[in-house]
C-alpha cells in the first residue's frame, strides 16, 4: 500500500486531525467525512493506492473522486480520508493496518473515526443522539454524551482501524451517531458534523447541503411514520366495529 502526497509533505499534515469513517450503517462515516471536506473547503491532497484498489472513479461537487482520497485544510489544521469504496473483505486487515502505519509515521494529534450505531440501541429520550469511545492514549477534548454502553460493539473496517491505531500508539476518539441501518442516514451524518465542529475542533463548520438533504429526510420519514399512525387507526377503529 503506497500513500501517495501532492502539494505538501508528511511533514504538514503533522499534528493536524485525521477524520475518516467508511460505509458502515446508514452510510455515516463515508457521509461524515464527505460532506467535512467540502464545509471546510479542504484541498485534495492526495490517494491510497493499494494492490487491491477497486476499478473506479466518480465525479463529485470537487471532481473527480478516487476510491480513497486524501484531503488537507492548512486553516483547520484538518485532515480528511475519505473512503469512497470498502476494501474487499480479504484486504480490509491490510488496509486498516497501512492507514494505522501512516497515522503514527505523520504525527496526527489524535485521530477521529466516525461510524454509525443502529437507532435501535438508542435510550428514550436522549438528548445527545450519539455516543463515543476513545482509546487509552487520547487525552481530549471529551465529549458531553456517554461513552458507548456495555454490550454494544463495533463490526468492520473501523474497528479494525481502531484495534491497529491503538497498537500504532496513535490516540483515536470513536463517533458513533445513531443512525438507520440501511440505506444513507443525512441526519445522523449531521450530527457528527456539529459534534466535530463544535466540541473537537472548536469550529463553526455549516455543511448546508447536508443541513438540506436531512430536512428532506426528516421531513420524508415523518410522513412514512404519520401514515402507518393513521392505517393502524384505521384498522384499529374497523376491528372494533367487528362483532360475532
């Protein structure tokens, strides 16, 4: 696996943050981390190559997007992987064990993994919609939900990425918004969004297209849940009508 710079050096990148998630539930990390560069209007700064690198490539708001690029912003003092492919599941050891590698080569501060938790584990009334981990060697800043409860867990390339980041020596936060389990979650993308900006890198960042898409979202899920309210009125009202 090669890691390929251009317009800076190693040597930059080095005590900024890396942010990075993949396409786990509702798409949070990839989303995540997307829309984070494009707020913050960092600067594709390179790629990964890899001898397992998927066959394409995508046009986006930017460009031309590689399976796994590397964006930089000097004035956030932020660094950005956005993973727009999952390595094959027989590579996925390899490739989270090269970015773990890489992060302890460069020096990041610490680095921020974003995933998604099921909307099922989420408490009633919970004010954060959200929880966090952090490995033994992240310091802060801290974070004002709970950490992740006993019992629940994290599957796939991110919690390989956190197990080599830990072993690397690199500290590492874990984000982990509740979210949808299929299809791509905008809010919860969203709400990772404000809890970076906010309470790791003391930023005000505004990703309004992704602010859009979760109104949208909202909006559509709202009229799904009202209209299964309605029908099981409806066919609550018909069985009492009912007689034998």
């Amino acid at each position: 696996m090669k890691i390929v710079l251009k317009e800076v050096s190693r040597r930059e990148l080095a005590d900024s943050v890396l942010i990075t998630g993949f396409r786990g539930f509702g798409m949070v990390g990839y989303t995540t981390s997307k829309y984070l560069a494009l707020a913050l209007k960092a600067k594709k700064v390179g790629y990964v190559l890899t001898d397992f690198l998927p066959p394409f490539i995508v046009v986006e708001e930017d460009g031309l997007g590689f399976p796994f690029d590397i964006y930089y912003s000097d004035s956030a003092r932020v660094t950005v992987l956005v993973n727009r492919a999952l390595p094959e599941r027989e590579f996925v050891d390899e490739y989270a064990l090269g970015i773990a590698r890489w992060a302890s080569r460069v020096g990041f501060q610490y680095v921020t993994l974003v995933g998604g938790l099921s909307r099922e584990f989420k408490p009633a009334g919970d004010e954060h919609g959200y929880r966090w981990a952090s490995n033994r060697l992240y310091k802060g800043p801290m974070l004002e939900a709970p950490q992740l409860e006993v019992g629940l867990g994290v599957m796939g390339p991110l919690a390989l990425l956190y197990v080599y980041l830990d072993y690397m020596k690199v500290p590492a936060i874990m984000l982990l918004p509740y979210s949808f389990v299929e299809g791509v979650d905008y809010d919860a993308s969203l709400v990772a969004i404000r809890v970076i900006s906010k309470n790791l890198l003391k930023l005000d960042v505004s990703p309004e297209e992704l602010e859009t898409r979760a109104s949208i979202q909202r909006a559509e899920v709202e009229r799904i849940i009202q209209m299964i309210e309605k029908e099981a009125e409806r066919e609550d009202h018909e069985s009492k009508g009912m007689f034998m």
